[in-house]
C-alpha cells in the first residue's frame, strides 16, 4: 500500500514534473496476480486494482488493516466500488458471488467482512478498478451491469469531446455514504474531456485513464485554473486530484475514462464552472 500525503496549492505551484508525478500520478495499478493499492490523504481516497491470472485474489491480501486503516479488516469502516475493464471475471463477497463481465461495476457497503476475485479464463484475466472511501452507514451491496448504468450523452464532434458518461455509482442508480463512480467512453475522432473545465471544491477526483492506443498518450491539465500544470498520461495509468484543481485531459487519439469522487455531497452537478479564455 503506497501512501500519498495532501499537497496544497502553494505547494503545488513550485513542484518538478517528477514531484507531480509521485504525489498524484498512480502507475503499476494492474499486476498478475498481485491487489495494488495507493492510499491518498486527499479525502482518505484508495484507488487498487487487481488482476487475478493464475489464482483468486484475496481483496486484503496486501493490506495491514489495522496498521494503515486502524481497523480490523478493510471495509469495517469503508465502502467499496468497482469496474471490470478486462475479460469475465468474478467476485465474491461474504460468500455471495458476483460475475462481472466486461464493464460490469459492483457496489460493496461497510461492513463487506471478506472479499475474494477471480478470472474465468486466465488467457483474458478480468481487470477489477477499485475506489474505496470512508463510510459511516451501510447500504446494500449492488451488481451493475453497463445496461443498468445511467447513459449521459455529452459534448459534440465539432468541439472534438463528443462522449457518454455512463454513471454506475451515482444517486440516480444507488445510495452510498460518498462515493461516486463511473465510466466515460470518447468517440472516435474526440479527444477532450471535461473541457470547458470546472472545480468542486466540495469533492475530490481520480481519473483513470485506459483504452489507450499503443504509441498514443494524454495531457492530463490540472491546478487551480490559473495555475494549471500537466502530466503525461499512459494507458491504464490514474490522476489524483484535489478537490481545489481542474481535471481535464486532452489525447492524441480517442480513450475511456473512469472517475470517481468522494467528499462533503454527491450532488453530481455541484460544479464551478470555468470559462476556457480564463484558463492560464
């Protein structure tokens, strides 16, 4: 479990491209065989992945519980969502299974005791994204299937952003304490996102970018919107980002996005927009 300790915005405004990339860039999220984790002090956010190959994984399987967490097992005091982004797969919590197949999501509440992932075919191993954040009340466990998110159409050919975003783990599909969570999907030909940009200073971010091509890359753009700074971007690789900064990103092709939120609401349109002209 790697730890990422909170930069703020003065901070933030003198920091090498290297020291960018270690406080807010997450690489190496997918391993065989392996649960990566990076526990974030911005709003105690952990993004993981797994992807199990030759065996199951067990979800605690590199994590101190009681060390990193205080508590006795992971999800005592946490929620957990998910995303399959790899071959079918499946998941089984408190002895109750789950398949996932290719962009599937799973809600699991506090109180989620044991939680263990396998692939079906070791050829295709599943992919499982995770965000897992703080919770005081637990809600009902939830398997959600592409279908049954909530499609959003969203920008247009001719600003080159035409996009879905599918909401999984949003007010208007389920209840959480304050996760959010979802998948966005570019058309070919588009390579923006969230541009015109905004700010929610009542939720932080993570954006984990993949479908990336080989031999394409991003600029992720984030910062205050007159202080923006950037990172390069790779496939399956994620961006934290403080609740204070932009978070857009522009590709040399089209991709897909997961974004997923924690912090004081879930209002999903609670957004300060910024003006592109006013962006320095």
């Amino acid at each position: 479990m790697d730890t990422r300790y909170s930069t703020g915005k003065e901070a933030f405004k003198h920091m090498t491209t290297e020291q960018l990339r270690q406080e807010f860039l997450v690489q190496g999220i997918f391993r065989a065989d392996e649960v990566s984790g990076v526990y974030s002090h911005i709003d105690r956010i952990v993004t993981m992945g797994s992807m199990p190959v030759q065996r199951e994984l067990d979800l605690e399987q590199n994590i101190d519980a009681m060390k990193e967490f205080g508590v006795s097992y992971f999800l005592e005091r946490r929620e957990l969502g998910m995303i399959n982004i790899g071959g079918d797969g499946y998941v089984v919590a408190d002895g109750k299974r789950y398949d996932l197949v290719h962009f599937d999501g799973l809600y699991l509440p506090k109180g989620t005791r044991k939680v263990v992932m396998g692939s079906l075919d070791k050829s295709r191993p599943a992919k499982f994204y995770m965000s897992s954040t703080p919770a005081h009340q637990a809600f009902e466990a939830k398997h959600i299937v592409f279908a049954e998110a909530k499609h959003v159409p969203a920008g247009s050919a001719q600003d080159s952003n035409a996009r879905t975003i599918n909401q999984y783990i949003h007010p208007d599909v389920l209840d959480t304490c304050q996760l959010s969570m979802g998948l966005t999907q570019l058309e070919s030909g588009s390579v923006w996102n969230t541009m015109p940009s905004h700010t929610h200073e009542r939720r932080m971010e993570v954006y984990f970018y993949f479908d990336v091509k080989e031999n394409q890359t991003l600029v992720h753009l984030f910062g205050e919107p007159q202080e923006t700074r950037h990172v390069m971007v790779h496939n399956e690789e994620a961006v934290i980002n403080p609740s204070w900064s932009i978070h857009s990103g522009v590709g040399t092709s089209n991709y897909t996005f997961i974004w997923s939120m924690c912090g004081e609401n879930r209002t999903y349109t609670d957004m300060d927009w910024v003006a592109t002209e006013d962006l320095r």
